[in-house]
C-alpha cells in the first residue's frame, strides 16, 4: 500500500519501518513506550494556514479562522493554532481553562455548548470571554442576567440551524430542523429569539452560527447553508434595522481515514463558497460580515497517529482473528462509538503484504471495545510488533477516559527532526489523584 497518498506525512524507510513526520515509528515505540499518540507539528502548522490564506485571499482582514478545540484540546495546540492568527471554540469551563493557561486572548474565544451551566457562564464573562454562541433563549436568559448582574454587556453570537441535511453520519449532523443543536430559522424561532435578544440590556447581538456537520467532503453544504444565513440576515435588516457583524459559518471539512475516502480541497471549497457569499450578500444588499469558519478535524486529524504494541494474537480458526494492543476504546473511542474507518498499519513491517485478516481489538472489558474490524496485516504478526493507527488526531486523545483505570497516553509532537512531550503520559497516581480513602 501507498501510505503517503492517505497523507503525505507517513512514508517508509529502507528499513521497512514506518515513518510519521520523517521519523521511525518504531523507534519512537521504543523511546517513548506504547500506547502512544504522536502528533506532527508541521501538519497541524500548514493545516492551519489553508484556512488563514485562503480566507485572507478571500476577505482580507475581514475574516477570522477558529480552532474548534474539542477536535484536540491541550494547552500545546492552543498555543500553537494561536501563532498561526487563529481564534478558539471552546464548549466547557475545561477547555476555556485551558485555553487560558496557554495565554490565549480571551477576546478571540468563542464559548459553544448546547448546555451551558451558570458557573460555566459566570466563569466566560469574568474572563472575559469574547463571544457566547448561544443555543437556545433560556441560555440567553442565563447570560444576560448574569452579564447584568456583573455589569457587563456581553457579546453573543446566536446558534441556527438552516435546516440542511449534509449527507454525512446521523451521529455528526447538526444542521436539521430537528437537531438537538440552536434554533430553526424555517419554524420562526430563529427570528424571535433574534428580536429578543435585541431587547436584552446584558447582550450585544453581534451576530450568527450555524455548523450543519462534521465529515463534510462538498463545498456545496456550506453555499447552501451560507443561502439561507444570509437571506435571515436581510430579513433581521428589513424588520428590525439590525446589522450582523459576525457570521459563523462553522467547521466540518472532511478528512481521509482510508485510501477510498474521497479527498476534499479545501482551500478550493473555502474560494467558492466565499464568491458565493460575497456575490449573495451583494446581491440582498447587506454589509458583508466578519466571516469566521471553526474547523477542527481538518487540523488535527492527520497530524496524528497512534501507537501500540501487539499482545494476544488469537486465531479461532473457521471464525475470525484477532489482534490484541495494549491500547482500547478508552485511547480511541471512534469505532465504538460510530464505527469510524481508521488505516492501521504494522509499523515494523511497513512494506511486507498484508493477507493475514483480523480484528484488532483493545484491552478493555467489553465486546464492543474495536478498533478496527475485518482489517488485512501481515501474516505471522506477533506479540510485541509495533502496530500504528493513522488519522487520529482528532476526536482521540479528546474523547479519551481511563475506563478499567488505564492510564492516558502521552502526547508526543513530532517537530522539525526531534520531538517533545506536548501531553505527559498519566501515572497510576494521577490515577487515584481524586479519590479519597
Ligand atoms: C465540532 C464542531 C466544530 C468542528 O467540527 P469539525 O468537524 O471537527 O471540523 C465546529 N463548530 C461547532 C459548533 C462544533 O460543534
């Protein structure tokens, strides 16, 4: 198989051994230990800047990327998608913590959640965070009398769904009428929390959101959401005089797990969908707002890869094989959780066929604890082989837990030759931190 073309950073040595970044997979197996999660600075670095040139090209100054931060959340990517001119989502009092403890402005922070909790509020505007992105009218109610109460006018942004189906999972769709997720500009509630928050002395209505989605692969999502934005936003100008100043189109570009996953241009999807915006909001005659996009899978899902060792290789012959790691669900929850596609590959034999079929499977207590089922590695793959998962800095290391009370793995950063420890590998005592004898 040609690894390079899932992702140009993962190539083979003459050795046969993997390489990620340009460095040897199973030496760092061995330098750092398994389970292990590497991350490619490089990737993440010129990942962002598809986004922060082509919107500039698009917008110029007019224009803000942001950092959805639960794709990744740990204080090294803050401060690096912070270098690269980015601004921050973030959906928890954790993550806006975080954020903060790697010297993010809070005034580039977007605070998301479908379900803020009044400390989750209170903590936002005592530091001063930016910009709400409000769900629903009683969060917006939440907000202003705790912005009141502090004497504060707080920014907010308003969470919409246009009522599109982008054609990807059940599980990532946000967009639809029906979607857990804001208010739907097609039953009118969009329009009315819109008209109340105008009259609320503890919010600034600074503008809009939508997200319709993740695993998103056709520009034409967002022209078709961007459509029925903008087409509000003119209506809030017709019947109410207001301007928006802010729109957030949200994040959701596709990235590839498997070689037959479909590969998306982005910066290409970004220059249409800006002439289409920019033609549209001419058109209505409505100031073009500040347009911010919040992507997080596309900048960190293929700067990362797991890696494990092989334990149990168990063959029950006439059934199925399965291949054990010392990693689980608990590193890696995607297949589980919505049966992701994932590549996954014998580091120590990069170049040798692959006709042995198998599961691989993790070590927690559960049937259901996959990482990949019906897979093809080499044959005669056995206990102690360096095995490596690609694509998986997204939605990994963020959805990990210590179910069976196993410890989180590192997070090394793969960087110009060498590598540092971005994320600290937790210890049986980090473990035990909380509980109480
Ligand atoms: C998750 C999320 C994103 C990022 O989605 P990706 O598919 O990771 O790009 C952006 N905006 C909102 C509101 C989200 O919930």
């Amino acid at each position: 198989m040609n690894y390079n073309s899932l992702c140009e950073n993962i190539s083979v040595n003459e050795q046969g051994h993997l390489t990620f970044a340009g460095q040897d997979v199973v030496i760092l197996a061995k330098e750092y230990s398994t389970p292990l999660y590497l991350m490619d600075e490089a990737r993440i670095r010129s990942n962002c800047r598809v986004y922060t040139n082509t919107l500039r090209e698009c917008f110029g100054e007019n224009a803000l990327p942001l950092y959805a931060s639960k794709a990744a959340s740990f204080a090294k990517m803050y401060s690096i998608v912070s270098e690269e001119g980015f601004g921050t989502d973030v959906v928890s009092s954790g993550e806006l913590y975080t954020a903060l403890l790697a010297g993010i402005d809070a005034k580039n922070i977007f605070f998301h959640s479908n379900n803020k909790t009044d400390a989750d509020i209170a903590y936002g505007i005592d530091k001063g965070v930016g910009h709400f992105v409000v769900d629903n009218v009683e969060e917006l109610d939440a907000i202003n009398e705790i912005a009141l109460s502090k004497g504060v006018r707080q920014g907010v942004l308003l969470r919409l769904t246009p009522g599109i189906d982008p054609h990807t999972y059940a599980a990532v769709a946000t967009g639809k009428v029906d979607s857990k997720f804001g208010s739907a500009i097609e039953t009118g509630q969009a329009k009315s929390i819109a008209a109340y928050a105008l009259t609320l002395k503890g919010i600034k209505l600074e503008g809009f959101h939508c997200h319709v989605g993740s695993q998103v692969f056709d520009a034409d999502v967002y022209m078709r959401s961007a459509e029925i934005m903008l087409s509000f936003f003119k209506q809030m100008k017709d019947e109410y005089g207001y301007e928006t100043e802010i729109f957030d189109m949200g994040g959701g570009f596709g990235v590839r797990y498997v070689q037959s996953d479909p590969y998306i241009d982005i910066a290409e999807s970004i220059r249409i969908t800006a002439n289409f915006v920019k033609a549209k909001a001419l058109e209505l005659g409505i100031k073009l707002p500040l347009i911010c996009m919040e992507p997080g899978r596309s900048i960190v899902a293929d700067a990362g890869m797991t890696v494990y060792t092989a334990g149990t290789v168990k063959k029950i012959t006439g059934y199925k094989n399965y291949v054990s790691i010392d990693g689980s669900m608990a590193d890696n929850p995607r297949y589980a959780l919505y049966g992701s596609k994932y590549t996954v590959i014998h580091a120590g034999r990069a170049l040798d066929e692959c006709n042995f079929e198998c599961s691989l499977v993790g070590r927690c207590c559960e049937s259901g604890d996959i990482i990949q089922e019906n897979i093809m590695l080499p044959d005669g793959i056995k206990r102690g082989d360096v095995i490596a998962v690609a694509t998986t800095g997204a939605y990994n290391y963020s959805m990990s837990s210590n179910y069976n009370r196993l410890t989180r793995p590192p997070v090394v950063m793969l960087s110009n030759g060498t590598s540092y420890v971005a994320v600290k590998r937790e210890s049986l005592e980090d473990i035990v931190r909380n509980d109480v004898l």
